[in-house]
C-alpha cells in the first residue's frame, strides 16, 4: 500500500512525457521541428508525430493559399501620367525553414517583405507602358509578365506568389490626366456632333432641292393644264358666240356694242371724243 502513490506518480510522470512527445499536424499545415532553436526537422506531412519532451519545439504554419492584400499604389506610366493601381496577391508557403528564417515565422512580417517586391515588379511593368496601354490592355500582361521575377525574391522568404491580379486602375483626383481624359472626351463628342450636323444640313439640303424641284414641276404641270384649259375655254367661248351670231347677227352687233360701252363707260370717268356720225354710237342715238 505505501508503493500505491509511487506507482501513480510514476504513472502521471510516463503520461505527461507521452503527452509531451506526441503532436499532430492537421490538413492544410506543415510543421517544423526546433532543437534547442535548431532546425531538426522539417517540412512534416499532415498527420502524428513525436519529439523530444522539453528539448524540442514544433512550429506549424498553414501551406493553404493566403491572400496578401496591399494598399493602391501610385506608378507612372511611359509618358509620366499618374495612375492608382489596386492589387493583391496569391501565395503559398513552399519552404518553411526559409519562411521561419526570414520572418520567424511571422505571416505579417511576410507580408510586409513580400509587399515591396510586388509593387517594384509592378512598376516596372507599368513604367515600361503608356496609359492607354495600361487601361485598355489586358492586366494579366501586366502581372503575368513580372511573376518569374517576384517569385525570385519571394523565394528568399519562402512563398510563392501563386497568383498577382490587379483589382482597379483609376486616375489619381489631383492629377490633370483627369482633366485631359475630360477635354479628349470633349473634343470627340464635338467631333461627332460636328460631322452629324453636317449630315443633317447635307439630307436637309437635299431634300429642300428635291422640294423645290417638285414645286417648279407641280407649277409648271399646272401652268400647262391651265393655259390648255383656258384655250379649250376660249375656244368654246368663240364657238359659241359663232353660233350665236350666226343666228341673228343684228343682236350680235347689239350686244357686242353693249360689251364696247361697258368697257368704255364702265368707270364712269371716262372722256371719248368722236364724230356725231360715228358707227360707235349709233345704239346711244333715239329713233324717235
């Protein structure tokens, strides 16, 4: 009975050195083994292992694909325009003793070291090109292009870039590209109003010709109907009086006579001076 608090002493002693050599390293992590701050082992595969209970130290660090975001940054372009460029970046731990020597392990320090690399590589790229190139190019150019080179100097900390992709290119407020993308917009639009009102005066012009031309032809039809007309009158006109002097040639002198006095007369201020003898009066005088 006095052994019974060894034995259970001895017990808890055995657990708590199994407890302390046994870890796990889950999905999606890789681990490292520290031997007095040494590298020991590395790059350890998902699943139990051990260690030596007080004097080596495991490290764990996630090998999924971690975003690394960043602030918009301002390049230049070939010509000296400014733009602002948004961007992040995809990258994944390849190396965990790299990444633990130049970052301690620190996925914030790692960031911040891979941070400068990108936005150099990128503003060697967009340095290199004019800003209609930059915006209405492909952006995968851009980034693809300098991925050899930032995974160079990503290698240092251990991380690869799986994937760069601009998010937004926008032109700085307090730039006079703005300004000068205004104007240019300007003078395209006047440049288009210009050459449809041109178009408009042209059709305008045309059909006001075409107009025109129809009225001279519409009066001119109508001239020649009217001048037909009025001779078909004039001669029915003269047919008619024919006949109707034909039948009694004293009443046609009559009135004939009376057409001569109207138009004479008609005005009533009218002075005519003839003989007393003139034929022209003779239905004036009385017989009586």
């Amino acid at each position: 009975m006095n052994n019974f608090p060894k034995r259970l002493y001895a017990l808890a002693l055995v657990a708590f050195v199994l407890w302390s050599s046994i870890f796990i390293v889950r999905e999606g992590q890789t681990a490292m083994v520290l031997n007095f701050g040494r590298v020991a082992r590395t790059n350890l595969s998902p699943g139990l292992h051990f260690k030596v209970p007080l004097i080596e130290r495991v490290l764990r660090f996630d090998r999924r694909m971690q975003i690394l975001p960043a602030e918009p940054e301002r390049y230049l372009t070939a010509e000296r325009k400014d733009i602002n460029v948004d961007f992040f970046a995809l990258a994944a731990l390849t190396d965990p003793q790299a990444f633990y020597r130049a970052t301690g392990g620190s996925e914030e320090q790692a960031a911040q070291r891979l941070a400068p690399i990108i936005k150099d590589a990128l503003r060697n790229e967009i340095n290199s090109r004019t800003l209609q190139q930059v915006i209405s190019g492909s952006r995968a150019d851009i980034t693809n292009k300098q991925l050899g080179t930032i995974n160079r100097a990503a290698a240092t900390v251990g991380v690869k870039i799986v994937d760069l992709r601009i998010k937004q290119i926008e032109l700085p407020t307090d730039s006079d590209v703005i300004q000068q993308v205004y104007r240019r917009m300007s003078a395209q639009r006047q440049q288009v109003a210009s050459r449809l009102r041109a178009e408009g005066e042209e059709q305008a012009q045309r059909i006001r010709a075409e107009a025109d031309r129809d009225v001279v032809v519409l009066v001119a039809e109508a001239e020649r109907d009217a001048q037909s007309l009025r001779g078909q009158g004039d001669a029915e006109a003269a047919r008619v009086v024919g006949l109707a002097a034909a039948k009694d040639q004293g009443f046609f002198a009559f009135q004939r006579s009376l057409d001569a006095y109207r138009k004479a007369f008609g005005k009533g201020d009218s002075t005519i001076v003839l003989d007393d003898n003139d034929p022209f009066l003779r239905y004036l005088k009385s017989d009586r």
